[in-house]
C-alpha cells in the first residue's frame, strides 16, 4: 500500500468515526429530551392550570443539557445542526408545548449571531452558550406596541420602546432583541436583567401559558456597541440571502412543536382511550379498542400525524442544506427552503388543530373532564398558530408554484 493510499484510508477512517460520535452525541440528546418530555407530561394539566411562570421548566432543560446542544463540542455543547435540534424540541412538545415553545425559539435565537455577526462576536457567544448552558430569552416579535428603537448615547447605545410579546424575556439569560436603528433592523444580543428593561408580568391567554410570553419594556436600556451584531457601518448592507433564512428558523420551530404537540395529544389519548373509554352501544362490541369508529378515527389522525412529521423532517433538510451552503446561497436556493418550511407550517397547523379537536371523538364526553386537562393540546395549539396567519403561507408556497415570486423578505416570511 503506498503511502497516498495509507493516507487516504487513515482521512476516510477518522471521517467515519467523527460521523458516528455525532450520530451517537444526536440520539443521546434525543433520549435526554424523552426524559424531559416524560416528566413535563406527568404535570402539564397542573401546571397548565396553575399558569406559573416556567423557571423550573426551564433549570429542568439546563440540567438534562439541552441549551447548548448546538455548540461546538469543544465549547461543552453536542454540535448539533439547527435541524437536528428541532427535532429536540418535537420530543419536548409531546409532553409540553409551552416549554417546547421556549426551547424551539431558544434554538432559533442562538442561531442569529453566526447569520448576522461577525465571527467574533458569533464565537464569543458560542463559547459563552457552551460554557454557562444559558437560556435565551427573545425581543423580536415585530407586531404590537411602539416598537423598540436603538439610539446613539456618548461612547454607546440604548434600546427605549415596548413590545407586546417576548417569549423567555423575564427568565433569559441573554436576550435576542430587534430594533430599529436610523430606520434600519438590527439584532442586538445582551445579557438578561439589564437596568432599564422590565418584563410587564402580563401574559394570560387561553394556552401556551407557560411560555412567558407577555409584554416587555426598554427604558434608556444601555447597549454597548459590541452587542449589535454586525460590523460597522450598521447601517446601508443588504441582507444576503444567507442572513435572510432568519425566519424560516422560527418557522421550522414552529413546525416542530406544532406536529410534537399532535404526537403527545395522540398518545395521551390512546393511552386514555384503552383504560377508559366505552364501546358506543350499537357497535356490537365489548370494547372501545374494538369499535370500528373509534379504529377509523385513529387510522385517520395516525396517518395525517405521520404525513404532517414526514414534511415537517423535509423541511428541515431543506433549511439544513441551505445553511450548510452558507453565505454563498442563492436567492432561488433561499426560495426553495423558505417554501419547504412553509409547506410543513401550512399542514402542521391544519393537521395538528384538526387532531387536538377530533382525539375527543375516541375517548368520549368524560375526556372532557377539566382535571384531565386534555384541552391544553387545542388551546396551546390554537393560540400558537395564530402568530402569524397561515392563509399567508399557503399563499406564499402557492405564489412559488405557480408564478415562482419568491417570499419576500420579512420578520414572518
């Protein structure tokens, strides 16, 4: 064997085993996030009730190692891709919405410094994440309230205006933030608890109750220049089409619990349905395990719960292979995997609603019973899907096919 060929062979083995210790690192995240999952299913009726806010949800996700599963593994995370980790936060949903919804934007957000940062600000907050497991908290929602503007003061900067929502913001370690600067989107990244913010308290909706998600508030917030991300000028670039996939990760997020909570509705309503249901009386059979309605209405949801998850791991590798390509990709390259997320969003959100609602008709009109506490998985979903209208994203894969206008950018497409 010559020595190119010895070489060669030691390069394809070494790749082999980096491969395998990645798969291995992935599906021991996936089994730490079924742990969780397990535990937040146990109480999320009570907790759900009890309207709380999600500090103990969220130690529970540092301590099983979940905040920093996208680092590097040198930084004390599991180097993890973006897609892998959405995947965590499915397995997080089958047993709590709420707290997949925190951990799926946590993902999404730690994600924005190597998109819109200079290298050096995007490994300075890896190593951070790694290192000090933090939880990030956002200020990024666009829609309601004044608005937050980034003013020049002296040697830096504040942040002043209100937003009313923010998912994580009272409990986040670090806070993604975006702001207006001289009529221009920046992101801006600061540490948690910074005089001058103030998390308004005020989040009481029918679901996704424990996501922390009400109004918050900057006063003259001050903003050091190496927490805005980006090199100078700030103001003037373009957005490449690479930086713009920042809204197809909040998607993919939502795509994900979306379909989690349908997988965790449809267990739970299995395992209910087994120990309590009754067999209708006309059926002709003894139990509910037998009655034909009740096996079509289980073949159905399975099957539209099991084509929802095969898109929804689609649209995933689309947006992975679009950020693998990097700051090389293509409009068209963006276009195709903005609308692959948004085929997912579309029939997540229609087949997830549909089977929070129908799981109902197999266990019976004593499912309903408050303590149970199965409305959570309508509820949860109900409120979450309405961000932002989903009409608009079939519009959008629908303007693709047919015309192939791309999306345009914004914070929601």
């Amino acid at each position: 064997m010559s020595v190119d060929t010895e070489q060669q062979t030691a390069t394809e083995q070494q790749t082999a085993n980096e491969q395998k210790s990645r798969d291995e690192r992935f599906v021991a995240a996936l089994e730490r996030a079924d742990l969780v999952s397990a535990e937040l299913r146990a109480t999320a009726a009570e907790r759900d009730r009890a309207n709380g806010t999600p500090r103990a949800e969220v130690e529970l996700l540092r301590a099983h190692d979940l905040l920093q599963v996208q680092e590097p593994v040198e930084y004390g995370g599991d180097g993890l891709a973006y897609a892998q980790a959405s995947l965590i936060t499915r397995r997080i949903a089958r047993g709590d919405t709420s707290i997949a919804h925190l951990i799926g934007y946590h993902y999404a957000q730690t994600r924005i410094a190597p998109l819109f940062g200079t290298p050096e600000q995007a490994d300075a907050l890896s190593r951070r994440n790694g290192e000090e497991k933090l939880f990030w908290g956002g200020v990024q929602n666009p829609r309601g309230g004044s608005g937050i503007v980034l003013t020049r003061d002296g040697d830096g900067f504040r942040l002043d205006g209100r937003r009313s929502f923010a998912s994580g913001a009272s409990l986040g370690d670090q806070l993604s933030v975006t702001a207006s600067y001289e009529g221009e989107l920046v992101f801006v990244s600061l540490p948690g608890g910074r005089a001058g913010f103030r998390a308004l308290g005020d989040w009481d909706n029918i679901g996704q109750r424990l996501t922390d998600s009400g109004g918050v508030e900057f006063d003259g917030t001050r903003v050091e220049r190496s927490e805005i991300l980006g090199p100078d000028p700030l103001t003037g670039r373009e957005l490449s089409p690479y930086q713009t996939l920042v809204t197809p990760h909040w998607q993919l997020a939502f795509v994900n619990f979306y379909i989690g909570t349908a997988e965790g509705a449809l267990r739970e309503a299995l395992d209910w349905t087994r120990l309590h249901a009754a067999p209708w009386e006309t059926s002709g059979v003894d139990g509910a395990t037998d009655d034909p309605y009740v096996l079509q209405t289980v073949g159905e949801l399975r099957s539209e719960i099991r084509a929802a998850a095969l898109l929804a791991d689609r649209a995933g590798e689309a947006l992975q292979t679009a950020l693998d390509t990097g700051p090389s990709l293509t409009e068209e390259e963006r276009a195709e995997a903005a609308v692959a997320v948004y085929e997912a969003k579309y029939l997540t959100t229609k087949v997830a609603l549909g089977a929070a609602s129908r799981l109902f008709e197999i266990q019976g009109a004593r499912a309903t019973t408050s303590d149970y506490g199965f409305d959570r998985h309508w509820r949860n979903l109900r409120t979450h899907t309405l961000h932002d209208p989903v009409a608009y994203k079939a519009r959008e894969v629908g303007d693709w096919t047919l015309n192939r206008r791309a999306p345009q950018f914004s914070l929601y497409r």
